[in-house]
C-alpha cells in the first residue's frame, strides 16, 4: 500500500513564477491536509481538504495561496507570485474520515522542498 | 487556540544512556491526543509514540515512553538505549477531540537531539 506520494521533491523557482505542488493521499483516504515547515521550525497546518472541499483554510495567506482536492487526481497546493519567504518544506499528510475516538495518526509525505531564487 | 511548546531547542545524549524530551501544551479542552514525530534529515515525518488524554496510562512503544501529566499539561518523551538512528528532530503535537476539528495537529518548535557514540 503506497504511502502518501509528494511531488516534486525539490522545487526552485525565480521570484514571480508560480509553484504547483501535488499530493496523492494513501488508498482509501479522503482527507488531505498541508503543512509549512520553516528552516529549523516546526510545521505549520496551512489547509484541511476534503474531496471537492476545502474544509478548514485558516492557517493559508489570503493572498497568493490556494488549494485543491479534485474529485480525481492528487490534490494541488498552489503558489503564485513565489517570494523568498516562500521557501520551505511542504508537507502534505491524509486520513481516512476522522471520527471522535479516531485513532489513527495522519500519514505524511516526505514533502516538497521550495527553493525561491 | 491550542499551543505547544518545546523548550529544548537542541539535546545531546550518549549512545546506550537514556534522554527525556520535554514538551508543554495549553488547552482549555478535555478530549484530545498528543503524539511525538521523529524528523530524520531525510525529512521524513514518522509516528514515534500517541497518547489518548482520556487514558491515564502512559504509552510505551519499545524504546519509547512518555510520561503524561494531564494536570500539568506536560508530555515528555524518554527515549532508552539510545542509538545513533535516534539522531532526529523531534516534534511534539496536539490534536484536538472535538468531532469538527478533524485530524489537524499543531506542532511544537521541535528539539534537535544528538547522539553521541
């Protein structure tokens, strides 16, 4: 059973461009969720998506961010205009639906590592 | 809003000797869990350890305890028999009970432990 699928690993990108970042969840999960790590920091939870629904965005910028989870393919996390506070690791984990004794972790992927020149 | 603090930024411990992680968390909530995740340079987020906060028993996995003080809001991790793949980043996370805050964890700052052979 594949784990979750990041990619790409590396990313640089010239200040302006636009930064496209995919993750396929684990089989079976329906629930994506994306995280910013800082250099020597700890990570960030930026969005919460469902299939086709973002359930929880506050920890995204208002501008130039934004997120998706199509009802086929990986889900995208996108940055426009990159800026070098962009730079990071992003990391994006899924679960399968959650419940209230749910008990079982969020599955990571090894991140995408933005480098913005 | 939950918060989680690690106030060690960095620990060294020698190899076969035994090191504890400290962590502290702040919530006014009931329910919730709390997890330990080991970042190898590889990037890579693993599970070490998850704590239910309604069971009073501490976890163990193998190597790895914690020792959870609900009171004190304190969850710290103690790692046995330390070994040199036990060099890591390690992360401390909160993740909230309540049915709508599905599997969203908030991270400490992390502690860079060494280990010395």
């Amino acid at each position: 059973n594949a784990g979750v699928m990041q990619n790409p690993r590396h990313l640089v990108r010239r200040r302006g461009q636009e930064a496209r970042l995919r993750c396929s969840p684990m089989k079976g999960h329906s629930h994506v969720y994306w995280y910013r790590q800082l250099p020597e920091e700890g990570l960030k939870f930026m969005v919460y998506l469902q299939k086709e629904n973002i359930i929880d965005e506050s920890g995204m910028p208002k501008e130039r961010f934004s997120a998706e989870f199509p009802k086929e393919g990986p889900s995208i996390l996108r940055i426009q205009q990159v800026v070098r506070g962009d730079s990071a690791a992003y990391f994006c984990a899924s679960s399968p639906l959650p419940g209230r004794r749910y008990n079982s972790p969020l599955h990571f992927g090894n991140g995408t590592r933005l480098t913005v020149t | 809003a939950q918060t989680v603090t690690q106030s060690q930024p960095e620990m060294s411990v020698q190899e076969a000797e035994t090191v504890t992680l400290s962590c502290t968390y702040d919530t006014s909530e009931s329910d919730y869990y709390l997890f330990w995740y080991k970042q190898p340079p590889s990037r890579q987020m693993i599970l070490v350890i998850r704590q239910e906060a309604y069971k009073q028993q501490n976890a163990t996995e193998n190597r790895f305890s914690v020792n959870f003080q609900k009171a004190a809001k304190s969850f710290s991790l103690k790692i046995s028999d330390s070994q040199l793949g036990d060099a890591a980043m390690y992360f401390c996370a909160y993740r909230s009970g309540e049915n709508n805050a599905g599997n969203m964890l908030t991270f400490g700052g992390g502690t860079r432990l060494m280990v010395k052979p």
